[in-house]
C-alpha cells in the first residue's frame, strides 16, 4: 500500500513543481520511513500505529499539492502526522463515551533482554510512554517534538497550527506534568543509584 501511495504521489506531481523534487530527493521509502517515524514519534509504541501511519500517508496524498516548499518536506509531513493523531484521538474517545472495549494489550517495546540494566532501562521506556500517554495530546506533541525532536519553537508552532506563545506554554504545562507523572516513580529517581 505504502509504495501504491508514493508511486501514485509522483505520477500526480507536475513536472518541475516543488513536490516533485522533494520526492525524487526523498526517494519512496525514505519518505514512508519518514511518516513512520515520525507517528511513532508522536503516538509512542501502540498497536494502531501502522493504521495511523496510513491514515497520514492517504492524507499527505491529498495534500501534496498544496505543499509549496516554503518549508522542509519533514516540517510538511510533520504537521499532517499531528493532525492525524490529533483526529484519531478525537475520535477514539467519542467512540469509548459510547462502547466500552476490554482493555487493550500492551504494545511490546523492543529491547534486548540480556542483563539487569536492560530490562531496568525496558520499564523506564514503558514508564515513560505511560507518563506521556497521560498527556493531553497537544501537550504531548510539543513536548515531544521540541524536546525529543529537536524541533524549534517556531516549527512546532507551525507543525501544530499554533502560535509561539501557545506552544511555550504547551512545553510549559507538559513538562510541569511529566515532572510530577516521573517524580513518583522511583526508576526516575535521581538519587536512586542505577
């Protein structure tokens, strides 16, 4: 499906436009690999995010030509990727207000297993996913996308359709958040020895 799209992608270009030579730049996979990465990014480990991952994909396919180049491809394709979580998320919890579903598994982070420090280092990554999933989804993405990505203010703002002002504050309020979430765990400890 995923190639169906790029394939698709750049047969609708037209020849010369910005879209065209971000794609050839890119290259196909890279650009999949580039959405995937940045939904997991964004929505952490979960057992939807390759439904996700095609939800964004049909969406930067109708998008494509409204992208002009002002911006990076990633910044573009970013911004599609928030909106579509965002969305989804919506949607998810108008859906749990009507159906009430079991609990869903788990999703499996993968990390080798070979030694105390690993598995210790596999419970803070799934601790941490915890935290932030208790984040209102906006705070989460920029958090997630100035701090782990290294995004700069104003390419969040831009990302999440926001002002600078608003994304400062969103840092803000989700480090305050995340703070408190990790100060009660004792893996996050700091004067526990690791």
């Amino acid at each position: 499906m995923a190639q169906s799209f790029l394939n698709t992608a750049l047969e609708l270009a037209q020849p010369g436009q910005p879209v065209e030579q971000e794609l050839a730049r890119e290259g196909s996979d890279e650009l999949l690999a580039l959405l995937y990465r940045q939904m997991r990014s964004l929505a952490g480990p979960r057992q939807d995010l390759d439904d996700l991952v095609q939800a964004a994909a049909e969406r930067a396919l109708k998008a494509l030509e409204r992208f002009e180049g002002r911006s990076s491809l990633s910044t573009f394709t970013y911004g599609i990727v928030y909106r579509t979580l965002i969305d989804h998320q919506r949607w998810y919890r108008r859906f749990q207000r009507r159906f009430t579903l079991d609990a869903p598994e788990e999703p499996e982070l993968t990390f080798p297993r070979t030694s105390e420090t690993d598995l210790r280092e596999l419970t803070r990554a799934r601790r941490l996913y915890a935290a932030l999933d208790q984040l209102p989804s906006e705070k989460r993405a920029a958090l997630v996308l100035h701090d782990l990505e290294g995004l700069d203010v104003s390419e969040v703002a831009v990302i999440c359709a926001a002002n600078e002002l608003t994304v400062r504050s969103r840092l803000r309020d989700a480090h305050k958040k995340l703070a408190e979430l990790l100060r009660k765990d004792p893996l996050f400890d700091p004067e526990v020895p690791r």
